[in-house]
C-alpha cells in the first residue's frame, strides 16, 4: 500500500504502516549520523541544552545520511545525500528517539536493537544509490547544526516534498524484514 505522510505523523499514522508498504513524506525532517547521535545523548545525560531547532522535531523523521553538500555565499545546496548504513547508530537510537521524540527513522540496513513497538515508531528503508535524486526532493535546507562535526557528519534540517519512495521494513507492532 502507499502512504503520503505529512510530517509531524502521530501514532495514529503509524498504526496503517505495514511492512513492505511504501511510503512518501512531507515536511520538515532532520540529517543525522553516528558523531550527532553520539553528542545527542551526552547533552542529555549532561543536562545540556540542545539546540532550539531540535525542539520541533516531535512526530518527525531522522534520515541517517551524510550528504555531499556544496556551500557558495552563505547558502548549501544538497548535490547527494543517500542513506547511510543504520546500524552503526544502533546503541544510540532508541535514546535518540525519545530525547527528541522522533517517529520515523530513515536509512539503510535495518537496525537490530531498534525498539519499534516500545516506542511506536516505525524504520524506513531507502535504496543505497539513489542519493543523486534526493536534492529534487527537497524544497529548502531550513537550517544546519554541529557544523564542527564536519559537514557530512552536521545536522541538517530539510523541508522535503514526496520524499521517497521508502519502504516500510521496521513497523511499529515489532515486525520486521530483517529478522
């Protein structure tokens, strides 16, 4: 089945989600990789304030990936941006998504301690390869954080348009293509 999201999604959305559906998003979405995930659960463990852009995120999607960006007077453009292997962010992920209340996760790979149904969230995969297409699906780059991590590796917030398609391989009953 195919499924037009509007980010932020609730738990009403991802109760439709079954695995192998496929699925198109809209709205605003973050960029994250191992050194964010990382740096997301020492500032909460540290009592650290996270950045104020992050404090919108509640019911939307983190996409592990590293994207090739190119800078010119103050503005970024997204040349490639495909996804990153999941499960290196697999010890931090399930304190990700509750720090920022995320509740779709977008990668490649699956991830295998990911508590989908604990925390009604579902994981989205997104086919290696096909970062080159990614800059048509989105409609700005809103923002950018932890640029000290270095560009691949920052935080990049992006308003997308029928991001996809993403296929439903993690959903939020605990079922799962990879087990």
């Amino acid at each position: 089945m195919k499924h037009e999201l509007n980010l932020p999604v609730d738990d009403r959305d991802l109760i439709n989600l079954k695995i192998g559906d496929v699925v198109y998003l809209n709205g605003i979405l973050i960029t994250a990789r191992d050194q964010v995930h990382k740096r997301i659960v020492e500032y909460f463990k540290n009592k650290k304030d996270l950045p104020a852009s992050f404090k919108n995120l509640k019911g939307s999607a983190i996409y592990h990936c590293g994207p090739i960006i190119k800078e010119s007077n103050g503005t970024y453009q997204i040349i490639s941006g495909g996804p990153t292997t999941s499960q290196r962010m697999d010890d931090f992920e399930n304190d990700v998504v509750k720090i920022l209340g995320i509740k779709l996760v977008i990668g490649k790979g699956g991830m295998k301690n990911l508590d989908t149904k604990g925390n009604k969230i579902a994981y989205l995969s997104f086919t290696g390869g096909c970062g080159a297409i990614i800059h048509k699906k989105i409609e700005k780059i809103i923002d950018v954080e932890w640029k000290d991590l270095g560009i691949c590796e920052a935080v990049w917030i992006l308003k997308v348009k029928d991001f996809g398609p993403l296929i439903v391989s993690q959903d939020a009953s605990g079922n799962s293509l990879y087990k």
